[in-house]
C-alpha cells in the first residue's frame, strides 16, 4: 500500500541480475560464512494471531488479501518502546514530509514512541552516496536502513567493523520477547543473515517482481493488453503507436525483463541438471529478447524520452500505453492519479504462443536495518523500537505508524477504513515512505476505497504464481558480487541499451558478455554454485 | 592588509589545498567503513588496473573530443559577441542585449537540458511539429555521433554571454584615440578591427586559453550525466562521470581518486605547457619567470 514502486523500479532490474542483491544473503566468504549461516538458527516464526483475512495468503508467495480494515484494532505491544532519542538514517520515496517541529502526525509518533525518533531522511537517488558518506565519517545514526539492491558494497566487513552483531537477541525462542519481529515470516529474516549472526530486523515487502500494467482505455483498440505470443504484442503496440502517443515506456532495461520471461529466461541465473549454473546474460532466450527489445525499438514503439523519470501520469492519460511496475498490487498508484482507471497486468505469454513462459519472482524484503555498536539496555530499547514499528497490519500501532491519529491526520470512511484527511495528505507520505522503507511487517493487499481490487489482484497473484521462478542464489552470497557485480551489471547494460536503441550492432553482445565474465562473472558463478542450496529446483535442460 | 587576506586563505585552505590530502586514498583500497587510516595501501595497483581498464579509455578520447569541439567551437564566440555588443551605438540596445545573453548563465543545467529536452527532444516541440508535417524526426538530442555538437550548442547557449563580459572589459581599455589616427589613415572597419581591437585583445585571450587548456579535462559533469543514458557512454562518458560511476556508485573509491588524480596532473602539466608556449611567443601568460619583465 505504501509505495515502494519507485525504489524497485530504480533497482528492480538488478533482480534480474541477481548479483547485487546477493549482497545480502547469508555467509561472509564463500565457505565458512555460508557454513556459519546454514547453522544459524533463525528466529521462531509465531504469526500475529488477532486477524483472519478476508482472502487467504500462502506459503508460495501468495499475499492475504483484506477486503477493509479490520474494526477495533488491537495493541500489539504493551508500552512505549523508548526512553531516550533515537536517531536512524531512512529514504524517503515520496516528497520529503515536513520536519519534525511543523509535522503534527510525526510528533504524535513520537508521543507514541516515548522519545522523539529524530530521521535523517535521504531521497531517491542518491542513498548509497549518503550512506558511504555517513559511514566515512564516523558519527553514526543509531539506526541506518541497508538496501539490498542499491550497490552499497562490502556489506560483511563493513557490519563486522562498524553494527552490532544481534544474534543473541533475537535466534530461536529469544525473538518471542519481540511479538510483532516472531510474526515475520524465516523467508524474510534470511535477508538479515550476513557470516552467521542477524543484524537487524528485516523489512519484509511484496513477494512479487516486475510485472507490465497497460491502460484498459487504450488496449481496447486493439483487443487488450493480453497477447498470446511475442509478434501479436508487436502487432499491437505498433498499431497504439501514432502521433504523440506510444506503446511503452522508456525503460528498457525493465520492459527487457518482461520480455525475458516470455523467451523464457531465467532470474538471475539458470540451475542446470548437473547442478551448474549459467548466467541470466548467458542464455540464448535473454539474447532473443535482447534483438526482440530492437526489434520494437526500431518500430519506434517506446516512447521517446529517455530521460521520463516516472511514467505512470502518461500512463494514465493514455499517452502511453504500458509500462512495467513492481507487483500486482501496484494498481493502486494510477487509482491515486485516476480514481476510475483499475489497470491491466499482463500475464506473461510464450514467445512463440507454444513454450512455457516464466515469471520472476522478486526478493521479498527491501533489507534490513542494522544498529550502531552499543550496550545491551540500548539494543534493548531499540529492539522494542523496531517491535512497535514492524506491528501488523490491523493493530493499533499500524495505524499509528501509516495514518496518525483519528481526527486528524485520518478519519474512517463509510465503511470503517482508515483515511487520511487533508493535513493528513500533507504530513503522511513522505514520514511514512520514510518508515516503511527502514520497518515493515509482512505484506497484504488492501485497497481501502476499492475492495474488488483486493479481489482482482489476489486473482491475478494466483496466476502469476503459476510460472514463478524465484532467484536460485537468493539469500546466498558471493564474495566477488558484493564487491564488483554492480559495476559489471552497469556496464553490460550499458552495452545492451546501445543494441536495443541502435547505436550498437547484436555483435557487441558476445564482446560485453566476455567482459563481463572475465570481470568477475565466471568468479561468481563458482562462489553461487559452491554455496547452491540443495532444495533449489533445477530450472535448465 | 594581511587582516583583509585571512578570510581568502582559509577559504583556499579549507576547501582546496586541505582536500587535496584525500588524495592519498588513490595508493589505498580505500573502504569508507574503514577510513583513511585503517585501508590498506596498495601502492599503485589502482594506476595499473586503471591503464588496463578500457572505459578508462574510452572516457578519456571522448573527454579529449568533447574538449576539442569545446576550445574550437565554443571559445571564439564570447569573443565575437564582444564585437557585436561593443559596436552597438544605443546604450539601451548595449544593455538589453547584454543582460539576455548573459542571464542563461545563471540556469542550472538541470533546466538547461530539460529545455532542450523539451524543444528538441524526441518528444520536444520541434520533432512534434515534423510529426503533424509527416516528416521524419530528427534525433538531435540521441545521436552519439553529433553529441559533441548538441553539447556545445548547449554551452554556447548557456554561457556565452557570460564569457563575453571579460572581453568586453578588455575592450573597454582600447585607446579611443588608436582608432581616430587610424580612421583618419583611411582604415575601414576591418582593418581597424584587425590592427587595432584584436591585438589589444590578445593578452586577455591567451591568457583565457591557457586557463582554459590547464582546465581541458575539466568539461563538466552535469551536463554529462543527464545526457548518459540518451545517447549512451560511447559518446557521453567522460573522465568526470567515470570517476562518478567507478568511485562512488561502484564502491571503488580509489579507483575513482586514482582517476580523479591522474586528471590532476595531466591538467597541471598541460597548463605549465600552455604557459610556457605563452612565454615563448611574448605573451605574458598567467604567471611570469622571474627576471623577465
């Protein structure tokens, strides 16, 4: 519900390459770290049990759907979590929210809290600078948010040097003292994982990728978003495209992942029979999407400005036809700009209309949220700290944290749902990106004015899960990714936006891809495959 | 006097000579957890690995392109305006014309672009208007090949005008009576302009070349970054954007410093080169060697 779509879509592609968010799995080096990781025992796993859900979630990924906000919220914890300030470096997704001093609902959080909570909060780009710097200079925050997927490099040495190792506090049985951090689910604490010890809580978001959303106004000429195989979905964008209006969007690199799926590419890196593995930019189905994206490029269907930093408005208006977001639930945003649109989400399709496509599915969590090196009744309070903002959604401390106080920054609608009222829209957004981004319990669908929304995209998560592939090394770490695959991810992508847009001939791809595994990928491979877990499915011939 | 002069050195100290120091982190694989103290030195492995990186490269031949297109294109122009200003007669016409041309200047490039952007652009007016005509449009803000081009089109633009008030300054200089005697004598404009305004200008303007050849490597970062992705890093990567892209979004800080550095000394060299080539050809430059006049 809270956007994070524009974070994943800045980083969202780097699930493709599932090299920079391996950053953050588990093990230091490839050996004793991974070996140290698999003993670990992760926290107890106790769901919040004051809620059913209007439509069930699953292990598979499925998100719970509610069709309202539950009435009578519950208090999940039991008293304020501070004493003293604390102080914690966040990024904000949305427009930077009024500073504490004029920001009413921030205030009322910190009454809340019992000390103020003081958030140094960055923009979008920009963060991994911002960190490096804070870093550098010794004075840290209590509290600073680690991204998976923006590149911040070296991240076991650096938690080993500089964060406070929290193992004891919170493996096994130890975590039940912190109900609402027992509710997030071992999948997502995997995240928090680096050489053997948890150094935060993770920041669970949606289970689902990248997925295309197109404007039904505008498909209906040509008989929908849905095509059956890769030339009837050229057919059709060429014939949207005319005048000022266009097809798709301008980022290629995230419409080539959509096209991936349909030629059957694999996330991130394809697990072959004899437990091999070969690189998403290796296969030749990526290659074939490659010369397909050129295909579309040349046909003059991408809309073209390559600098349109946010789509969706145009989206909306027709202007272009689709674009790609993170998750089905990422309706919710062309709702905020038109209230009448609900949009398609494209089911991938084979390529050929015969071979089975594949649907990537995403990380799961945006990180974890490590804390300073300090003394156990410190850890403590912020421990209790993380507890009260990851509360689930429905409880009392939910609504405290994403719409502030009844009457004032929300007020209910007819139907009991929770909604923020005009102070509210001003001092709402970018505090709470800016919270969610750094805590986070684990995710639903809720649409407050649209409960046939909830319906549809539970709908359409179900079918999307039926060619799920999920990123083989996810929650393992090689040594060689942390420290040089964002640099080789850039500069192959560099090369295939050359091919795709024409200044580059499809020979340049083996030359780039040479590069790329003599730069470190052939390295990585080794340190992915040595720490392959057993139960990952093989996904190749 | 030496009160008056406090303020400046620390300034100059504080953010110049002072941050220079940090430059030692190119000998190092700096890591920022770690800090300058506690990174291990590798000597020059950082040079090395930068000689055999060809992006590295890359960067360099489209720096060293961009700034040829720059010094060829770019620094005759402020020069020409400077004319065309000081041989206005009306005062008010003077100023007017001088305050537009000048004003872009002040313009970030953020909104520079975004107004080429919007006129040129693929989606900009122009190419709109091909469109209703039934025409062809015409890439000038994403082909590679006439990027340098576009680039200076926009530094022309923005700070032309800008330039021009050095010049203009030097021309103020002029004896008025040089031209009189030379009128006088029956020399025309152009010839007044040849003997007379140019090489009264000339100091100034070898002067400003060699400034702007110590600075040759220096050809903006901005302007560069926001246009990356348009026309790809074939054609827009430069020395300051590599340094950007390997240092600080890759996590390579010393690399990015290694480069950073090499840049230094070549732009150190290149002007110590300029100056003594001004030196040679009689022309002050911008410092003397003791002795001469």
């Amino acid at each position: 519900m809270i956007n994070r779509r524009r974070f994943l879509q800045v980083s969202g592609a780097a699930v493709v390459a599932g090299s920079t968010l391996a950053g953050c799995g588990d093990g230091g080096t490839a050996g004793g770290g991974a070996k140290a990781s698999g003993d670990l025992k992760l926290p107890t796993y106790k769901p919040f049990a004051g809620l059913q859900p209007d439509l069930p979630g699953a292990e598979s990924g499925l998100e719970p759907g509610f069709l309202r906000f539950p009435a009578n919220a519950t208090a999940s914890v039991k008293a304020p979590p501070l004493k003293n300030a604390v102080t914690a470096l966040t990024e904000t997704f949305a427009t930077p929210p009024p500073p504490m001093g004029s920001n009413p609902m921030w205030q009322a959080l910190n009454q809340a809290l019992g000390a103020e909570l003081k958030l140094t909060i960055g923009t979008d780009p920009g963060y991994p600078e911002k960190f490096a710097t804070l870093l550098a200079s010794d004075s840290l925050p209590d509290l600073m948010w680690l991204p998976p997927n923006q590149g911040i490099p070296n991240i076991g040495p650096m938690l080993e040097a500089k964060f406070q190792d929290l193992t004891k506090y919170l493996s096994g049985d130890a975590v039940l003292e912190y109900p609402n951090l027992a509710a997030l689910k071992p999948a997502s604490w995997r995240t928090a994982v680096v050489n053997g010890k948890i150094w935060g809580a993770p920041i669970p978001s949606t289970p689902f990728g990248q997925v295309m959303m197109g404007n039904p106004r505008t498909w209906e000429k040509v008989g929908g978003l849905q095509s059956a195989n890769a030339e009837e979905f050229f057919a059709k964008c060429k014939e949207l495209s005319n005048g000022t209006n266009y097809a798709l969007e301008p980022a290629i690199i995230n419409m080539l992942h959509m096209f991936g799926e349909w030629f059957g590419a694999p996330n991130g890196w394809r697990v072959n029979a004899d437990r091999s593995l070969t690189h998403l930019y290796e296969t030749e189905n990526y290659r074939a999407a490659v010369e397909y994206a050129a295909k579309l490029w040349a046909a003059k269907v991408f809309y073209p400005d390559l600098n349109l930093a946010d789509a969706t408005p145009k989206t909306v208006n027709g202007q272009i036809a689709a674009q790609v977001v993170v998750g089905p639930r990422a309706t919710a945003d062309f709702r905020a700009l038109d209230p009448t649109l609900f949009v398609d989400t494209l089911i991938p399709f084979g390529h050929d209309g015969k071979a089975k496509p594949v649907y990537d599915m995403g990380y799961g969590t945006v990180g974890f949220t490590p804390f300073k090196q300090t003394d156990e009744g410190r850890i403590r309070e912020l421990l209790a700290l993380m507890d009260y903002l990851s509360a689930p959604f429905g409880t009392k401390e939910y609504l405290q944290k994403n719409f502030g106080v009844e009457g004032q920054q929300y007020q209910l609608d007819a139907q009991k749902n929770p909604v923020l009222t005009k102070a509210g829209t001003q001092q709402a957004p970018g505090l709470v990106s800016a919270l969610t981004i750094m805590t986070s319990p684990e995710s639903v669908i809720f649409n407050p004015a649209f409960p046939d929304d909830t319906r549809k995209i539970h709908a359409t998560e179900q079918k999307l899960l039926e060619f799920a592939m999920r990123n083989p090394t996810a929650g393992t770490y090689s040594d060689t990714s942390s420290k040089v695959g964002p640099k080789l991810t850039a500069a192959f992508r560099d090369t295939i936006v050359d091919i795709v847009t024409g200044r580059q001939k499809i020979g340049a791809y083996d030359e780039a891809l040479k590069r790329w595994k003599s730069g470190g990928g052939d390295k990585m491979r080794g340190e992915f495959a040595a720490v392959l877990p057993a139960g990952v499915p093989v996904t190749g011939s | 006097m030496v009160l008056l002069m406090v303020p400046g050195v620390v300034f100059l100290l504080a953010f110049f000579y002072l941050p220079v120091l940090g430059n030692v982190v190119a000998f190092q694989d700096f890591q920022p957890y770690l800090g300058i103290m506690h990174s291990e030195w590798n000597g020059f492995t950082n040079f090395v690995n930068l000689y055999a990186n060809p992006d590295f490269w890359d960067a360099l031949r489209n720096t060293l392109i961009l700034a040829g297109a720059q010094l060829l294109l770019f620094f005759p122009i402020p020069i020409g305006l400077a004319l065309i200003v000081d041989s206005l007669v009306s005062n008010r016409v003077r100023r007017w014309f001088q305050t537009i041309a000048y004003l872009p200047h002040f313009l970030s490039w953020v909104l520079v672009v975004t107004l080429f952007q919007q006129s040129l652009g693929g989606a900009g007016f122009v190419n709109n208007l091909l469109r209703q005509a039934g025409l062809d449009p015409i890439p000038f803000m994403t082909n590679p090949d006439t990027f340098p081009l576009l680039v200076v089109a926009q530094l022309v633009w923005k700070d032309a005008g800008w330039a021009m008030i050095i010049f203009l300054a030097a021309l103020t200089t002029v004896d008025v009576s040089l031209y009189e005697a030379a009128a006088a004598d029956g020399a025309g404009r152009w010839r007044r302009l040849w003997h007379i305004t140019l090489p009264s200008l000339r100091t100034v303007i070898v002067l400003l070349l060699i400034l702007r050849i110590g600075d040759i490597l220096s050809v903006g970062f901005e302007q560069f970054i926001l246009q990356r992705d348009s026309v790809g890093p074939g054609a827009a990567e430069v020395l300051d954007t590599f340094t950007y892209y390997a240092g600080v979004v890759g996590g390579d800080w010393s690399s990015g410093a290694a480069a950073g550095l090499a840049k230094g000394v070549v732009g150190a060299l290149l002007l110590w080169g300029a100056n003594s080539l001004a030196h040679r050809l009689g022309e002050p430059g911008i410092f003397q060697r003791r002795g001469s006049s």
